[in-house]
C-alpha cells in the first residue's frame, strides 16, 4: 500500500503537474503529415489525351500527400494525389476507410487530384459515367489515401502555423482567346465560336484573351515549435507544364515543386535539428494543389518559348514557384494555435443535356463511324449521347475547411479562373481560395458568360454541368463560409 499523502504534499504535487502540462491544460494545435506511393504499375494506360496509351517508364512516383491537422477538438485531413483526377467513388471509398480506421469523419477529409497529364486514370472504364464500382486501380488508391491519413495522423505532433500568398505572374496565361473574324476553326459541331482554346502561338489573328489569370500562390505552412518545418500546403493556378518523356509516368510540376521546396528548407535547418536526436523525426512533406485552371496555361501565345528537352520546363516552373514559396515562408509569423471547422454539403445540380438538333447530329455522327482514333466529332458524339442517358440531375460535392482565418472551397471541376477570383473577392474571409477536382471529376466548370462565347471547354461532354452550375455552386460555398465564421475574440 502507497504512503497517504499529506494535504499540503498533494496541493503541491498538483500544482507541479498542472504547471508541466502544455499550456496547463489547453488544447494543443498539432499537425502531422505523411506520403502513400500510388503509382500504377507499368502497362496501365496513361490518360490525359483524347486517345491514351499504355505507360512504358516511370519517371518520377505518383504520390498522395497527407496532412492532418488537430485543434484539440477537431481534426482536417488534407490529401492531394497526383492523378488527371479522382471518381467520386474513390473519394467517398477513402472517406469511409478513414472513418473507420482513423476516426476522422468523411466530412473533415478533403481530397482532390493533381491534374497532371501523365498519370494513369483513376476516374473508371468510362469517365463520363456517374456511378460505377470500384476497380483494382481505384481501390488501390483510396487505400493508399487512408494509409497515407492514418500514417499523417501518427505522425501528429505539437505544431504551430501560418498562413501566406505570394504572387507568381510569370507562368500563367489564359488559354482562350478572341481570334479575328473569320479565322477561328469549326469545332467538332460543325460550329464557329467566338474563342479558341490554344490557338496558334504568336498568330497575328489573336485579338485579347477571353478571361484574367490568379497569379497567387496561397499556403499554410505547420512547424514544430523549434522550428523544424512539419508541412506546407500550397495552392496555384495553373495546369499541367507537360513536356514528360514519352509513355512516362510523371507528377508533372507538382511533384518537382514540393521536392524542391523540401529540398530549400533542408538546407536552412539549424544543427540542433538534424542532430542524431532528430534524425527519428518525420520527414517534411510538401503538398501543392490545383487552384482554379481550368482556362489557364503555360503558354505564353503572344510570345511563344522555343523547344524544351524533356523535363527542361516543368523544372524550370516548379523551382521557381518552390522558390518564392520559400521566400516569402522567411517573413511568416507563426501561432500557437487556430481552431479548425469543416462544412460539407451536396448541393443538387441538372446535368447537360444534348438538345434535339444534338441528338440528331451525334446519331448520323456515330452511324457513320469514326474516320480516325482521333475523330473529335465522333469522340463528342459518343459523349453527348451517353449524356443523354444520364437522370435529370446529381448531387456535387462541395466543401468548406476554416484553418483559423483561412477559408478554403472545394469543387469536383476543372474550375474557371474567374470564379476563383469571384469565391475571393465575395468571400467573408480576407484569406480565402479554391481547390478544384476534389472528391470527383465532373468536367470543366466555366461561367455563363464563358458558355455564350464556346470554346473546348464549354463543349458538351467536355463540360457536363448546367450552363449555371458555377454561379450556384458558388453560392452554395460562400453560404457555408458564412456559417463557419471563426469565434469571437
């Protein structure tokens, strides 16, 4: 039997241990992070073309990269996957997996993909169906997802963090253009629109882009309290570079940028962090997500670059953006501690519809077979007729994470860059940006106005949401931004 303590003995002995209690007691922020391998095996078809093709080399690994952030009462998973994009499928297949082994509930996960071109596809035999089962490749997926959560999650240790942007113009163009009268080409429809998507380079018929560019890098960066750099979480809008080896499996600039930037702060870490003691310590892991690019390029078309060797340009773009990322992360002021929320919704949208001219053109189109592999008229053919087999409407995943005073949206779309710009300037928060091609991929999602003027990306079976998808989709995210306001100090 213990010794009774004396009253005066046990009054001390608490105080000792209330005062070597973190913040006597308080909530602790902590963050952990964490990368799941999901590259395919050789052989799988990379997609990302009109007519893929099955991969020879893998050049650099596919990753699903994990941060898990705890505000001692709720805890955010942030996973982005180097993939063209995910199925709904996968997502709400990881979601549940996590909720299950890690207790994180599916509407505090937000996961999205990458975009990069030279991946293989995790949305299914047939992209444009709406509901389907799970194959090998999707299912190896979202259990690396969950994998990549749970080892996130263990990793979680004391943590501080900050929010930043940095402005990085020099790589982003919008892709559509005003072409002069007459000069631009029929589209699959037998239609003349009023923009072309990637017009000729240096054309003297191009009049003005069709819409802005965002040139912000917006990030969150997560530290240990000495220091030791834990995650930095980064968003910019701007497609795929290209350029990859042929049949090569690649990240693209995705991968390179947080390889890099992992590499720049390497180098900055004092003696005492990476002494033998630290060497147990989880490595830091960068994570960069698509923004709003679904009309933005690398292609300067008023003044185009010359050729690139393999590789040559997606590094040139990705170490620049790691570059100032870094930075701008020397002048950040980190806290101690922000509280976190999450709002998820599925807001019901009507999916386009081909009209009866439509209808008409795609069955003489399909009747009288492909005159190539690469047949856009047929290609787009197929795809409104399957469109026309869908129900009248579905539900889109929409969702909202609040890290502090930041707000961030999310949208299952190749997401226009103007309706970015609008979720910033509308939003209640002063710190806020979108990240498209999370939790599914439902096409591009341009804005009316951009629908009136045509274009590849307004095409039916390229987009596949109502013409008013955006505005309502948008609505619905600044509605749950409002309802998530941070507590009052």
């Amino acid at each position: 039997m213990l010794p009774a303590l004396k009253p005066a003995s046990f009054a001390v002995g608490l105080i000792c241990a209330l005062i070597s209690s973190p913040l006597w007691g308080a909530e602790v922020f902590q963050a952990g992070a964490a990368t799941s391998n999901i590259t395919p095996p050789l052989g799988l078809e990379i997609v990302g073309g009109f007519v893929p093709y099955p991969s020879k080399h893998i050049h650099d690994e596919l990753n699903a990269r994990c941060l898990v952030l705890d505000d001692g009462k709720t805890k955010l998973a942030i996973v982005v996957c180097d993939l063209l994009g995910i199925h709904r499928v996968v997502s709400d297949e990881a979601r549940k997996l996590i909720a299950e082994k890690s207790g994180i509930p599916r509407e505090q996960v937000l996961i999205s993909a990458t975009h990069t071109h030279s991946a293989s596809s995790a949305l299914g035999k047939n992209r444009l169906q709406h509901d389907q089962t799970v194959d090998e490749y999707q299912a190896f997926v979202a259990q690396r997802i969950a994998d990549g959560v749970a080892r996130a999650l263990n990793n979680c240790r004391p943590a501080q963090i900050a929010f930043s942007k940095v402005d990085v113009p020099e790589h982003v163009f919008n892709r559509r253009w005003h072409m002069k009268p007459g000069t631009a080409p029929v589209n699959p429809f037998g239609e003349v629109e009023a923009v072309k998507m990637n017009p000729p380079g240096g054309s003297p018929n191009l009049i003005e882009p069709a819409g802005p560019t965002d040139p912000t890098v917006s990030f969150v960066s997560v530290r240990e309290p000495n220091g030791r750099p834990i995650s930095v979480f980064a968003t910019y809008s701007l497609h795929y570079v290209g350029g990859v080896g042929k049949e090569h499996i690649s990240a693209d600039y995705y991968g390179v940028c947080c390889e890099h930037l992992k590499q720049l702060l390497a180098a900055d870490q004092k003696p005492e962090q990476t002494s033998n003691q630290a060497l147990d310590v989880p490595p830091f892991v960068a994570v960069l997500a698509n923004g709003t690019s679904g009309d933005i390029n690398n292609n300067n078309f008023v003044k185009p670059r010359g050729r690139k060797e393999p590789y040559e340009q997606i590094r040139y773009v990705a170490e620049d953006v790691a570059t100032k990322i870094h930075t701008a992360m020397k002048e950040l002021k980190y806290q101690d501690h922000v509280s976190l929320a999450a709002a998820y919704r599925e807001p019901t949208i009507t999916w386009r519809k081909p009209t009866d001219e439509q209808k008409k053109w795609a069955t003489e189109t399909i009747a009288a077979g492909p005159k190539s592999k690469s047949d856009l008229s047929f290609i787009y053919a197929e795809r409104a007729m399957r469109l026309a087999a869908y129900p009248e409407t579905t539900t889109v995943p929409v969702q909202l994470f609040r890290i502090g005073d930041v707000c961030i949206g999310t949208m299952p779309c190749e997401v226009f860059c103007e309706i970015g710009l609008e979720f910033k300037a509308r939003n209640p928060f002063a710190n806020s940006f979108l990240v498209s091609l999370a939790h599914g991929y439902l096409g591009y999602l341009p804005t009316p106005r951009q629908h009136r003027l045509g274009g590849y990306e307004t095409w039916i079976g390229t987009n596949r949401l109502e013409p008013t998808a955006s505005d309502k989709l948008t609505e619905e995210l600044l509605k749950m931004a409002a309802e998530v306001q941070p507590p009052k100090k």
